[in-house]
C-alpha cells in the first residue's frame, strides 16, 4: 500500500514538473501568461493600462505612462519646441502581437518626421477591437493639447462593430497569478473562443444597414463633434479584399471624404499590395513601412501648412 501511495505521489510530482516545463516553455517562446493588461472605461468600454513591458511571439510591446503603445514617456507638462503627435485606431494602429513598437507606423513615422530643425514624440492611442464610436469617444474625451495633431486610421469593420466593455472582450483585466499562467491563459484562449458560439446568435440583422442609415449618420455627427477645434488627419486604410476590388465599404469610404484631410491609402502605389498583409486586415512589418512612408509625407504636408 505505502509502494502505491508513493507511486502516485511521484507520478503526481513528474506530471506537475511536466506541466510546469510546457508552461515556462510556452511563456519563454510565445510570451503567454503575461498577457497586456486592460482597464474598465464607462466612456470606451475598456482602454490599455499604462507602465507596461512584455515580449509577445518574439515581439517587444511597450505601453506609456499614459497608455499608448509607445517607447516614449509623455511628457506630463507642454514642453515646448515638441510638436506632438497623436494616433488613434483599432487593432491596425495598435500593431498587436505581430510586430514590435519600432515597427509600427506610428514610431516609424516619428522618426522620419523628426529631423535636426524639428523635433516630434509620437503617442499611439490604437486599441485592440475599437469600434469608430469608442475611436470618436477616446478623441473626445481623452486630454489633448491643442497643438497636438490627431491622425485617425480607420478600417470599415470599425463602423458595423458594436460597442464593447471589457467583459465582452476576451482581455485580461489583472495579472494571471498562478502556478500556471500560460496554460491559464490558453485555456481562456478556447474557452471565449467556443462561449459565444454555444450561447450566442450572432448572424448579421437582415438589411440593417439599408435601414438605419440614421445610426450611421449619429455616429459620424459624434465624430464631426470629437474634431472640433482640433487639427487631424484621417486615413481610411483597406482590407485585402478591397484593393482587390471589393466595395463593401464604399459608403463609409464617401462619407469620411468630405472630411478635410482625408486619405485613402487604398491609393498607395505599391505592387502586390497583398503581401503587406498579415491576415486580412492587419499590417506585417512591411506595412507598417510602406504605410509610415505614404503617411509621413502627408503628415508633413499638413504640418507645413499650419505653420
């Protein structure tokens, strides 16, 4: 009986070891179990926590002292002779996993812009699955010099995605603090990927779009008032089906050009577009390149002229 008890004892004992080995494995490789922190927000739903620094799939995320992805702290104070930049998106501005801070656009277009007679810092509001009225929202209300420019890129699945608050998203509001963080975290991986499916209907509402055009045109009064009295730049930048032809964000493509200082970069002459693509939608680390060089430039442009 004794030899039985300290057999599973020790079997008890290899399978824990095990475990942990996978565990630290998959922390050290992939970055699991430290996953970037969110906060609840009444007015956003969620945004990122500041004072972060973790390494995801072999990539450096930086999070500020004020939240944005961005390996600069922001000044607390105005200095001055620092022209301040201010970019505002979803999960294509914030970069995700997939690239490290000094590949996104957003850092790349700093240090273009940033030149011996001019001096910029660069703050990255993007947020992983924002819609275009959390997008509204965080411009709104989030405290903005009036010297900073705002730059805005938007996707089309930003205006058809609802609002989201914290619970509904599969993000981490704490630390995962337990003998097993990683395993943790991929078991929630699976456990919110399958919830919904099993307890939700999600198919689209039939001809909602044809019949609420008013919620559409609300949402871009919202955004006509989050631009008040504020110097912006606003690029709308496309899936891989679009700059293959597809249309299905036309109208909301029509709507943001009447706005002054919209871009297109659908318009990027660029060959095999496709291959600046992670997925569908989100940029690899070349176009995070090809879209900071298109974009500087006009961002300039810009600048110039409010001189």
């Amino acid at each position: 009986m004794k030899k039985k008890i300290l057999f599973f004892l020790g079997l008890i004992l290899f399978f824990t070891i095990c475990m942990k080995l996978i565990d630290t494995s998959l922390t050290y490789i992939y970055g699991l179990g430290d996953p970037i922190i969110y906060k609840y927000s009444k007015i956003y739903g969620y945004e990122i926590k500041p004072n972060q620094k973790i390494k995801r799939r072999g990539n450096r995320i930086f999070i500020n002292n004020m939240g944005m992805r961005s390996s600069q702290k922001w000044p607390e104070n105005n200095p001055k002779n620092i022209n301040k930049i201010l970019f505002f998106g979803d999960s294509v501005t914030y970069g995700g996993s997939i690239v490290s801070n000094k590949d996104l656009f957003s850092e790349r277009i700093c240090k273009l812009l940033n030149n011996s007679k001019s001096k910029y810092i660069c703050g990255n509001y993007g947020v992983n699955g924002f819609s275009f009225f959390s997008i509204s929202q965080m411009i709104k209300y989030k405290k903005i010099d009036r010297d900073s420019l705002i730059v805005i890129t938007l996707i089309g699945n930003d205006f058809t995605r609802s609002f989201h608050n914290i619970g509904s998203q599969p993000f981490w509001g704490k630390k995962i603090n337990n003998f097993y963080p990683a395993l943790t975290e991929i078991l929630f991986i699976f456990i919110d990927r399958y919830r919904n499916l099993i307890k939700y209907d999600f198919a689209d509402e039939d001809n909602f779009f044809d019949n609420n055009k008013k919620y559409y045109d609300d949402l871009f009064l919202n955004f006509t008032k989050s631009l008040e009295n504020k110097k912006y730049i606003i690029f709308y930048s496309p899936s891989k089906s679009e700059i293959n032809g597809s249309n299905e964000y036309l109208y909301f493509k029509e709507k943001l050009s009447s706005y002054e200082n919209f871009f297109d970069l659908t318009e990027i002459k660029f060959n095999k577009k496709e291959e600046i693509y992670y997925d569908h939608v989100h940029l690899n680390k070349m176009g995070h390149k090809v879209y900071a060089d298109y974009m500087s430039e006009k961002i300039k442009n810009i600048i110039d002229e409010n001189r």
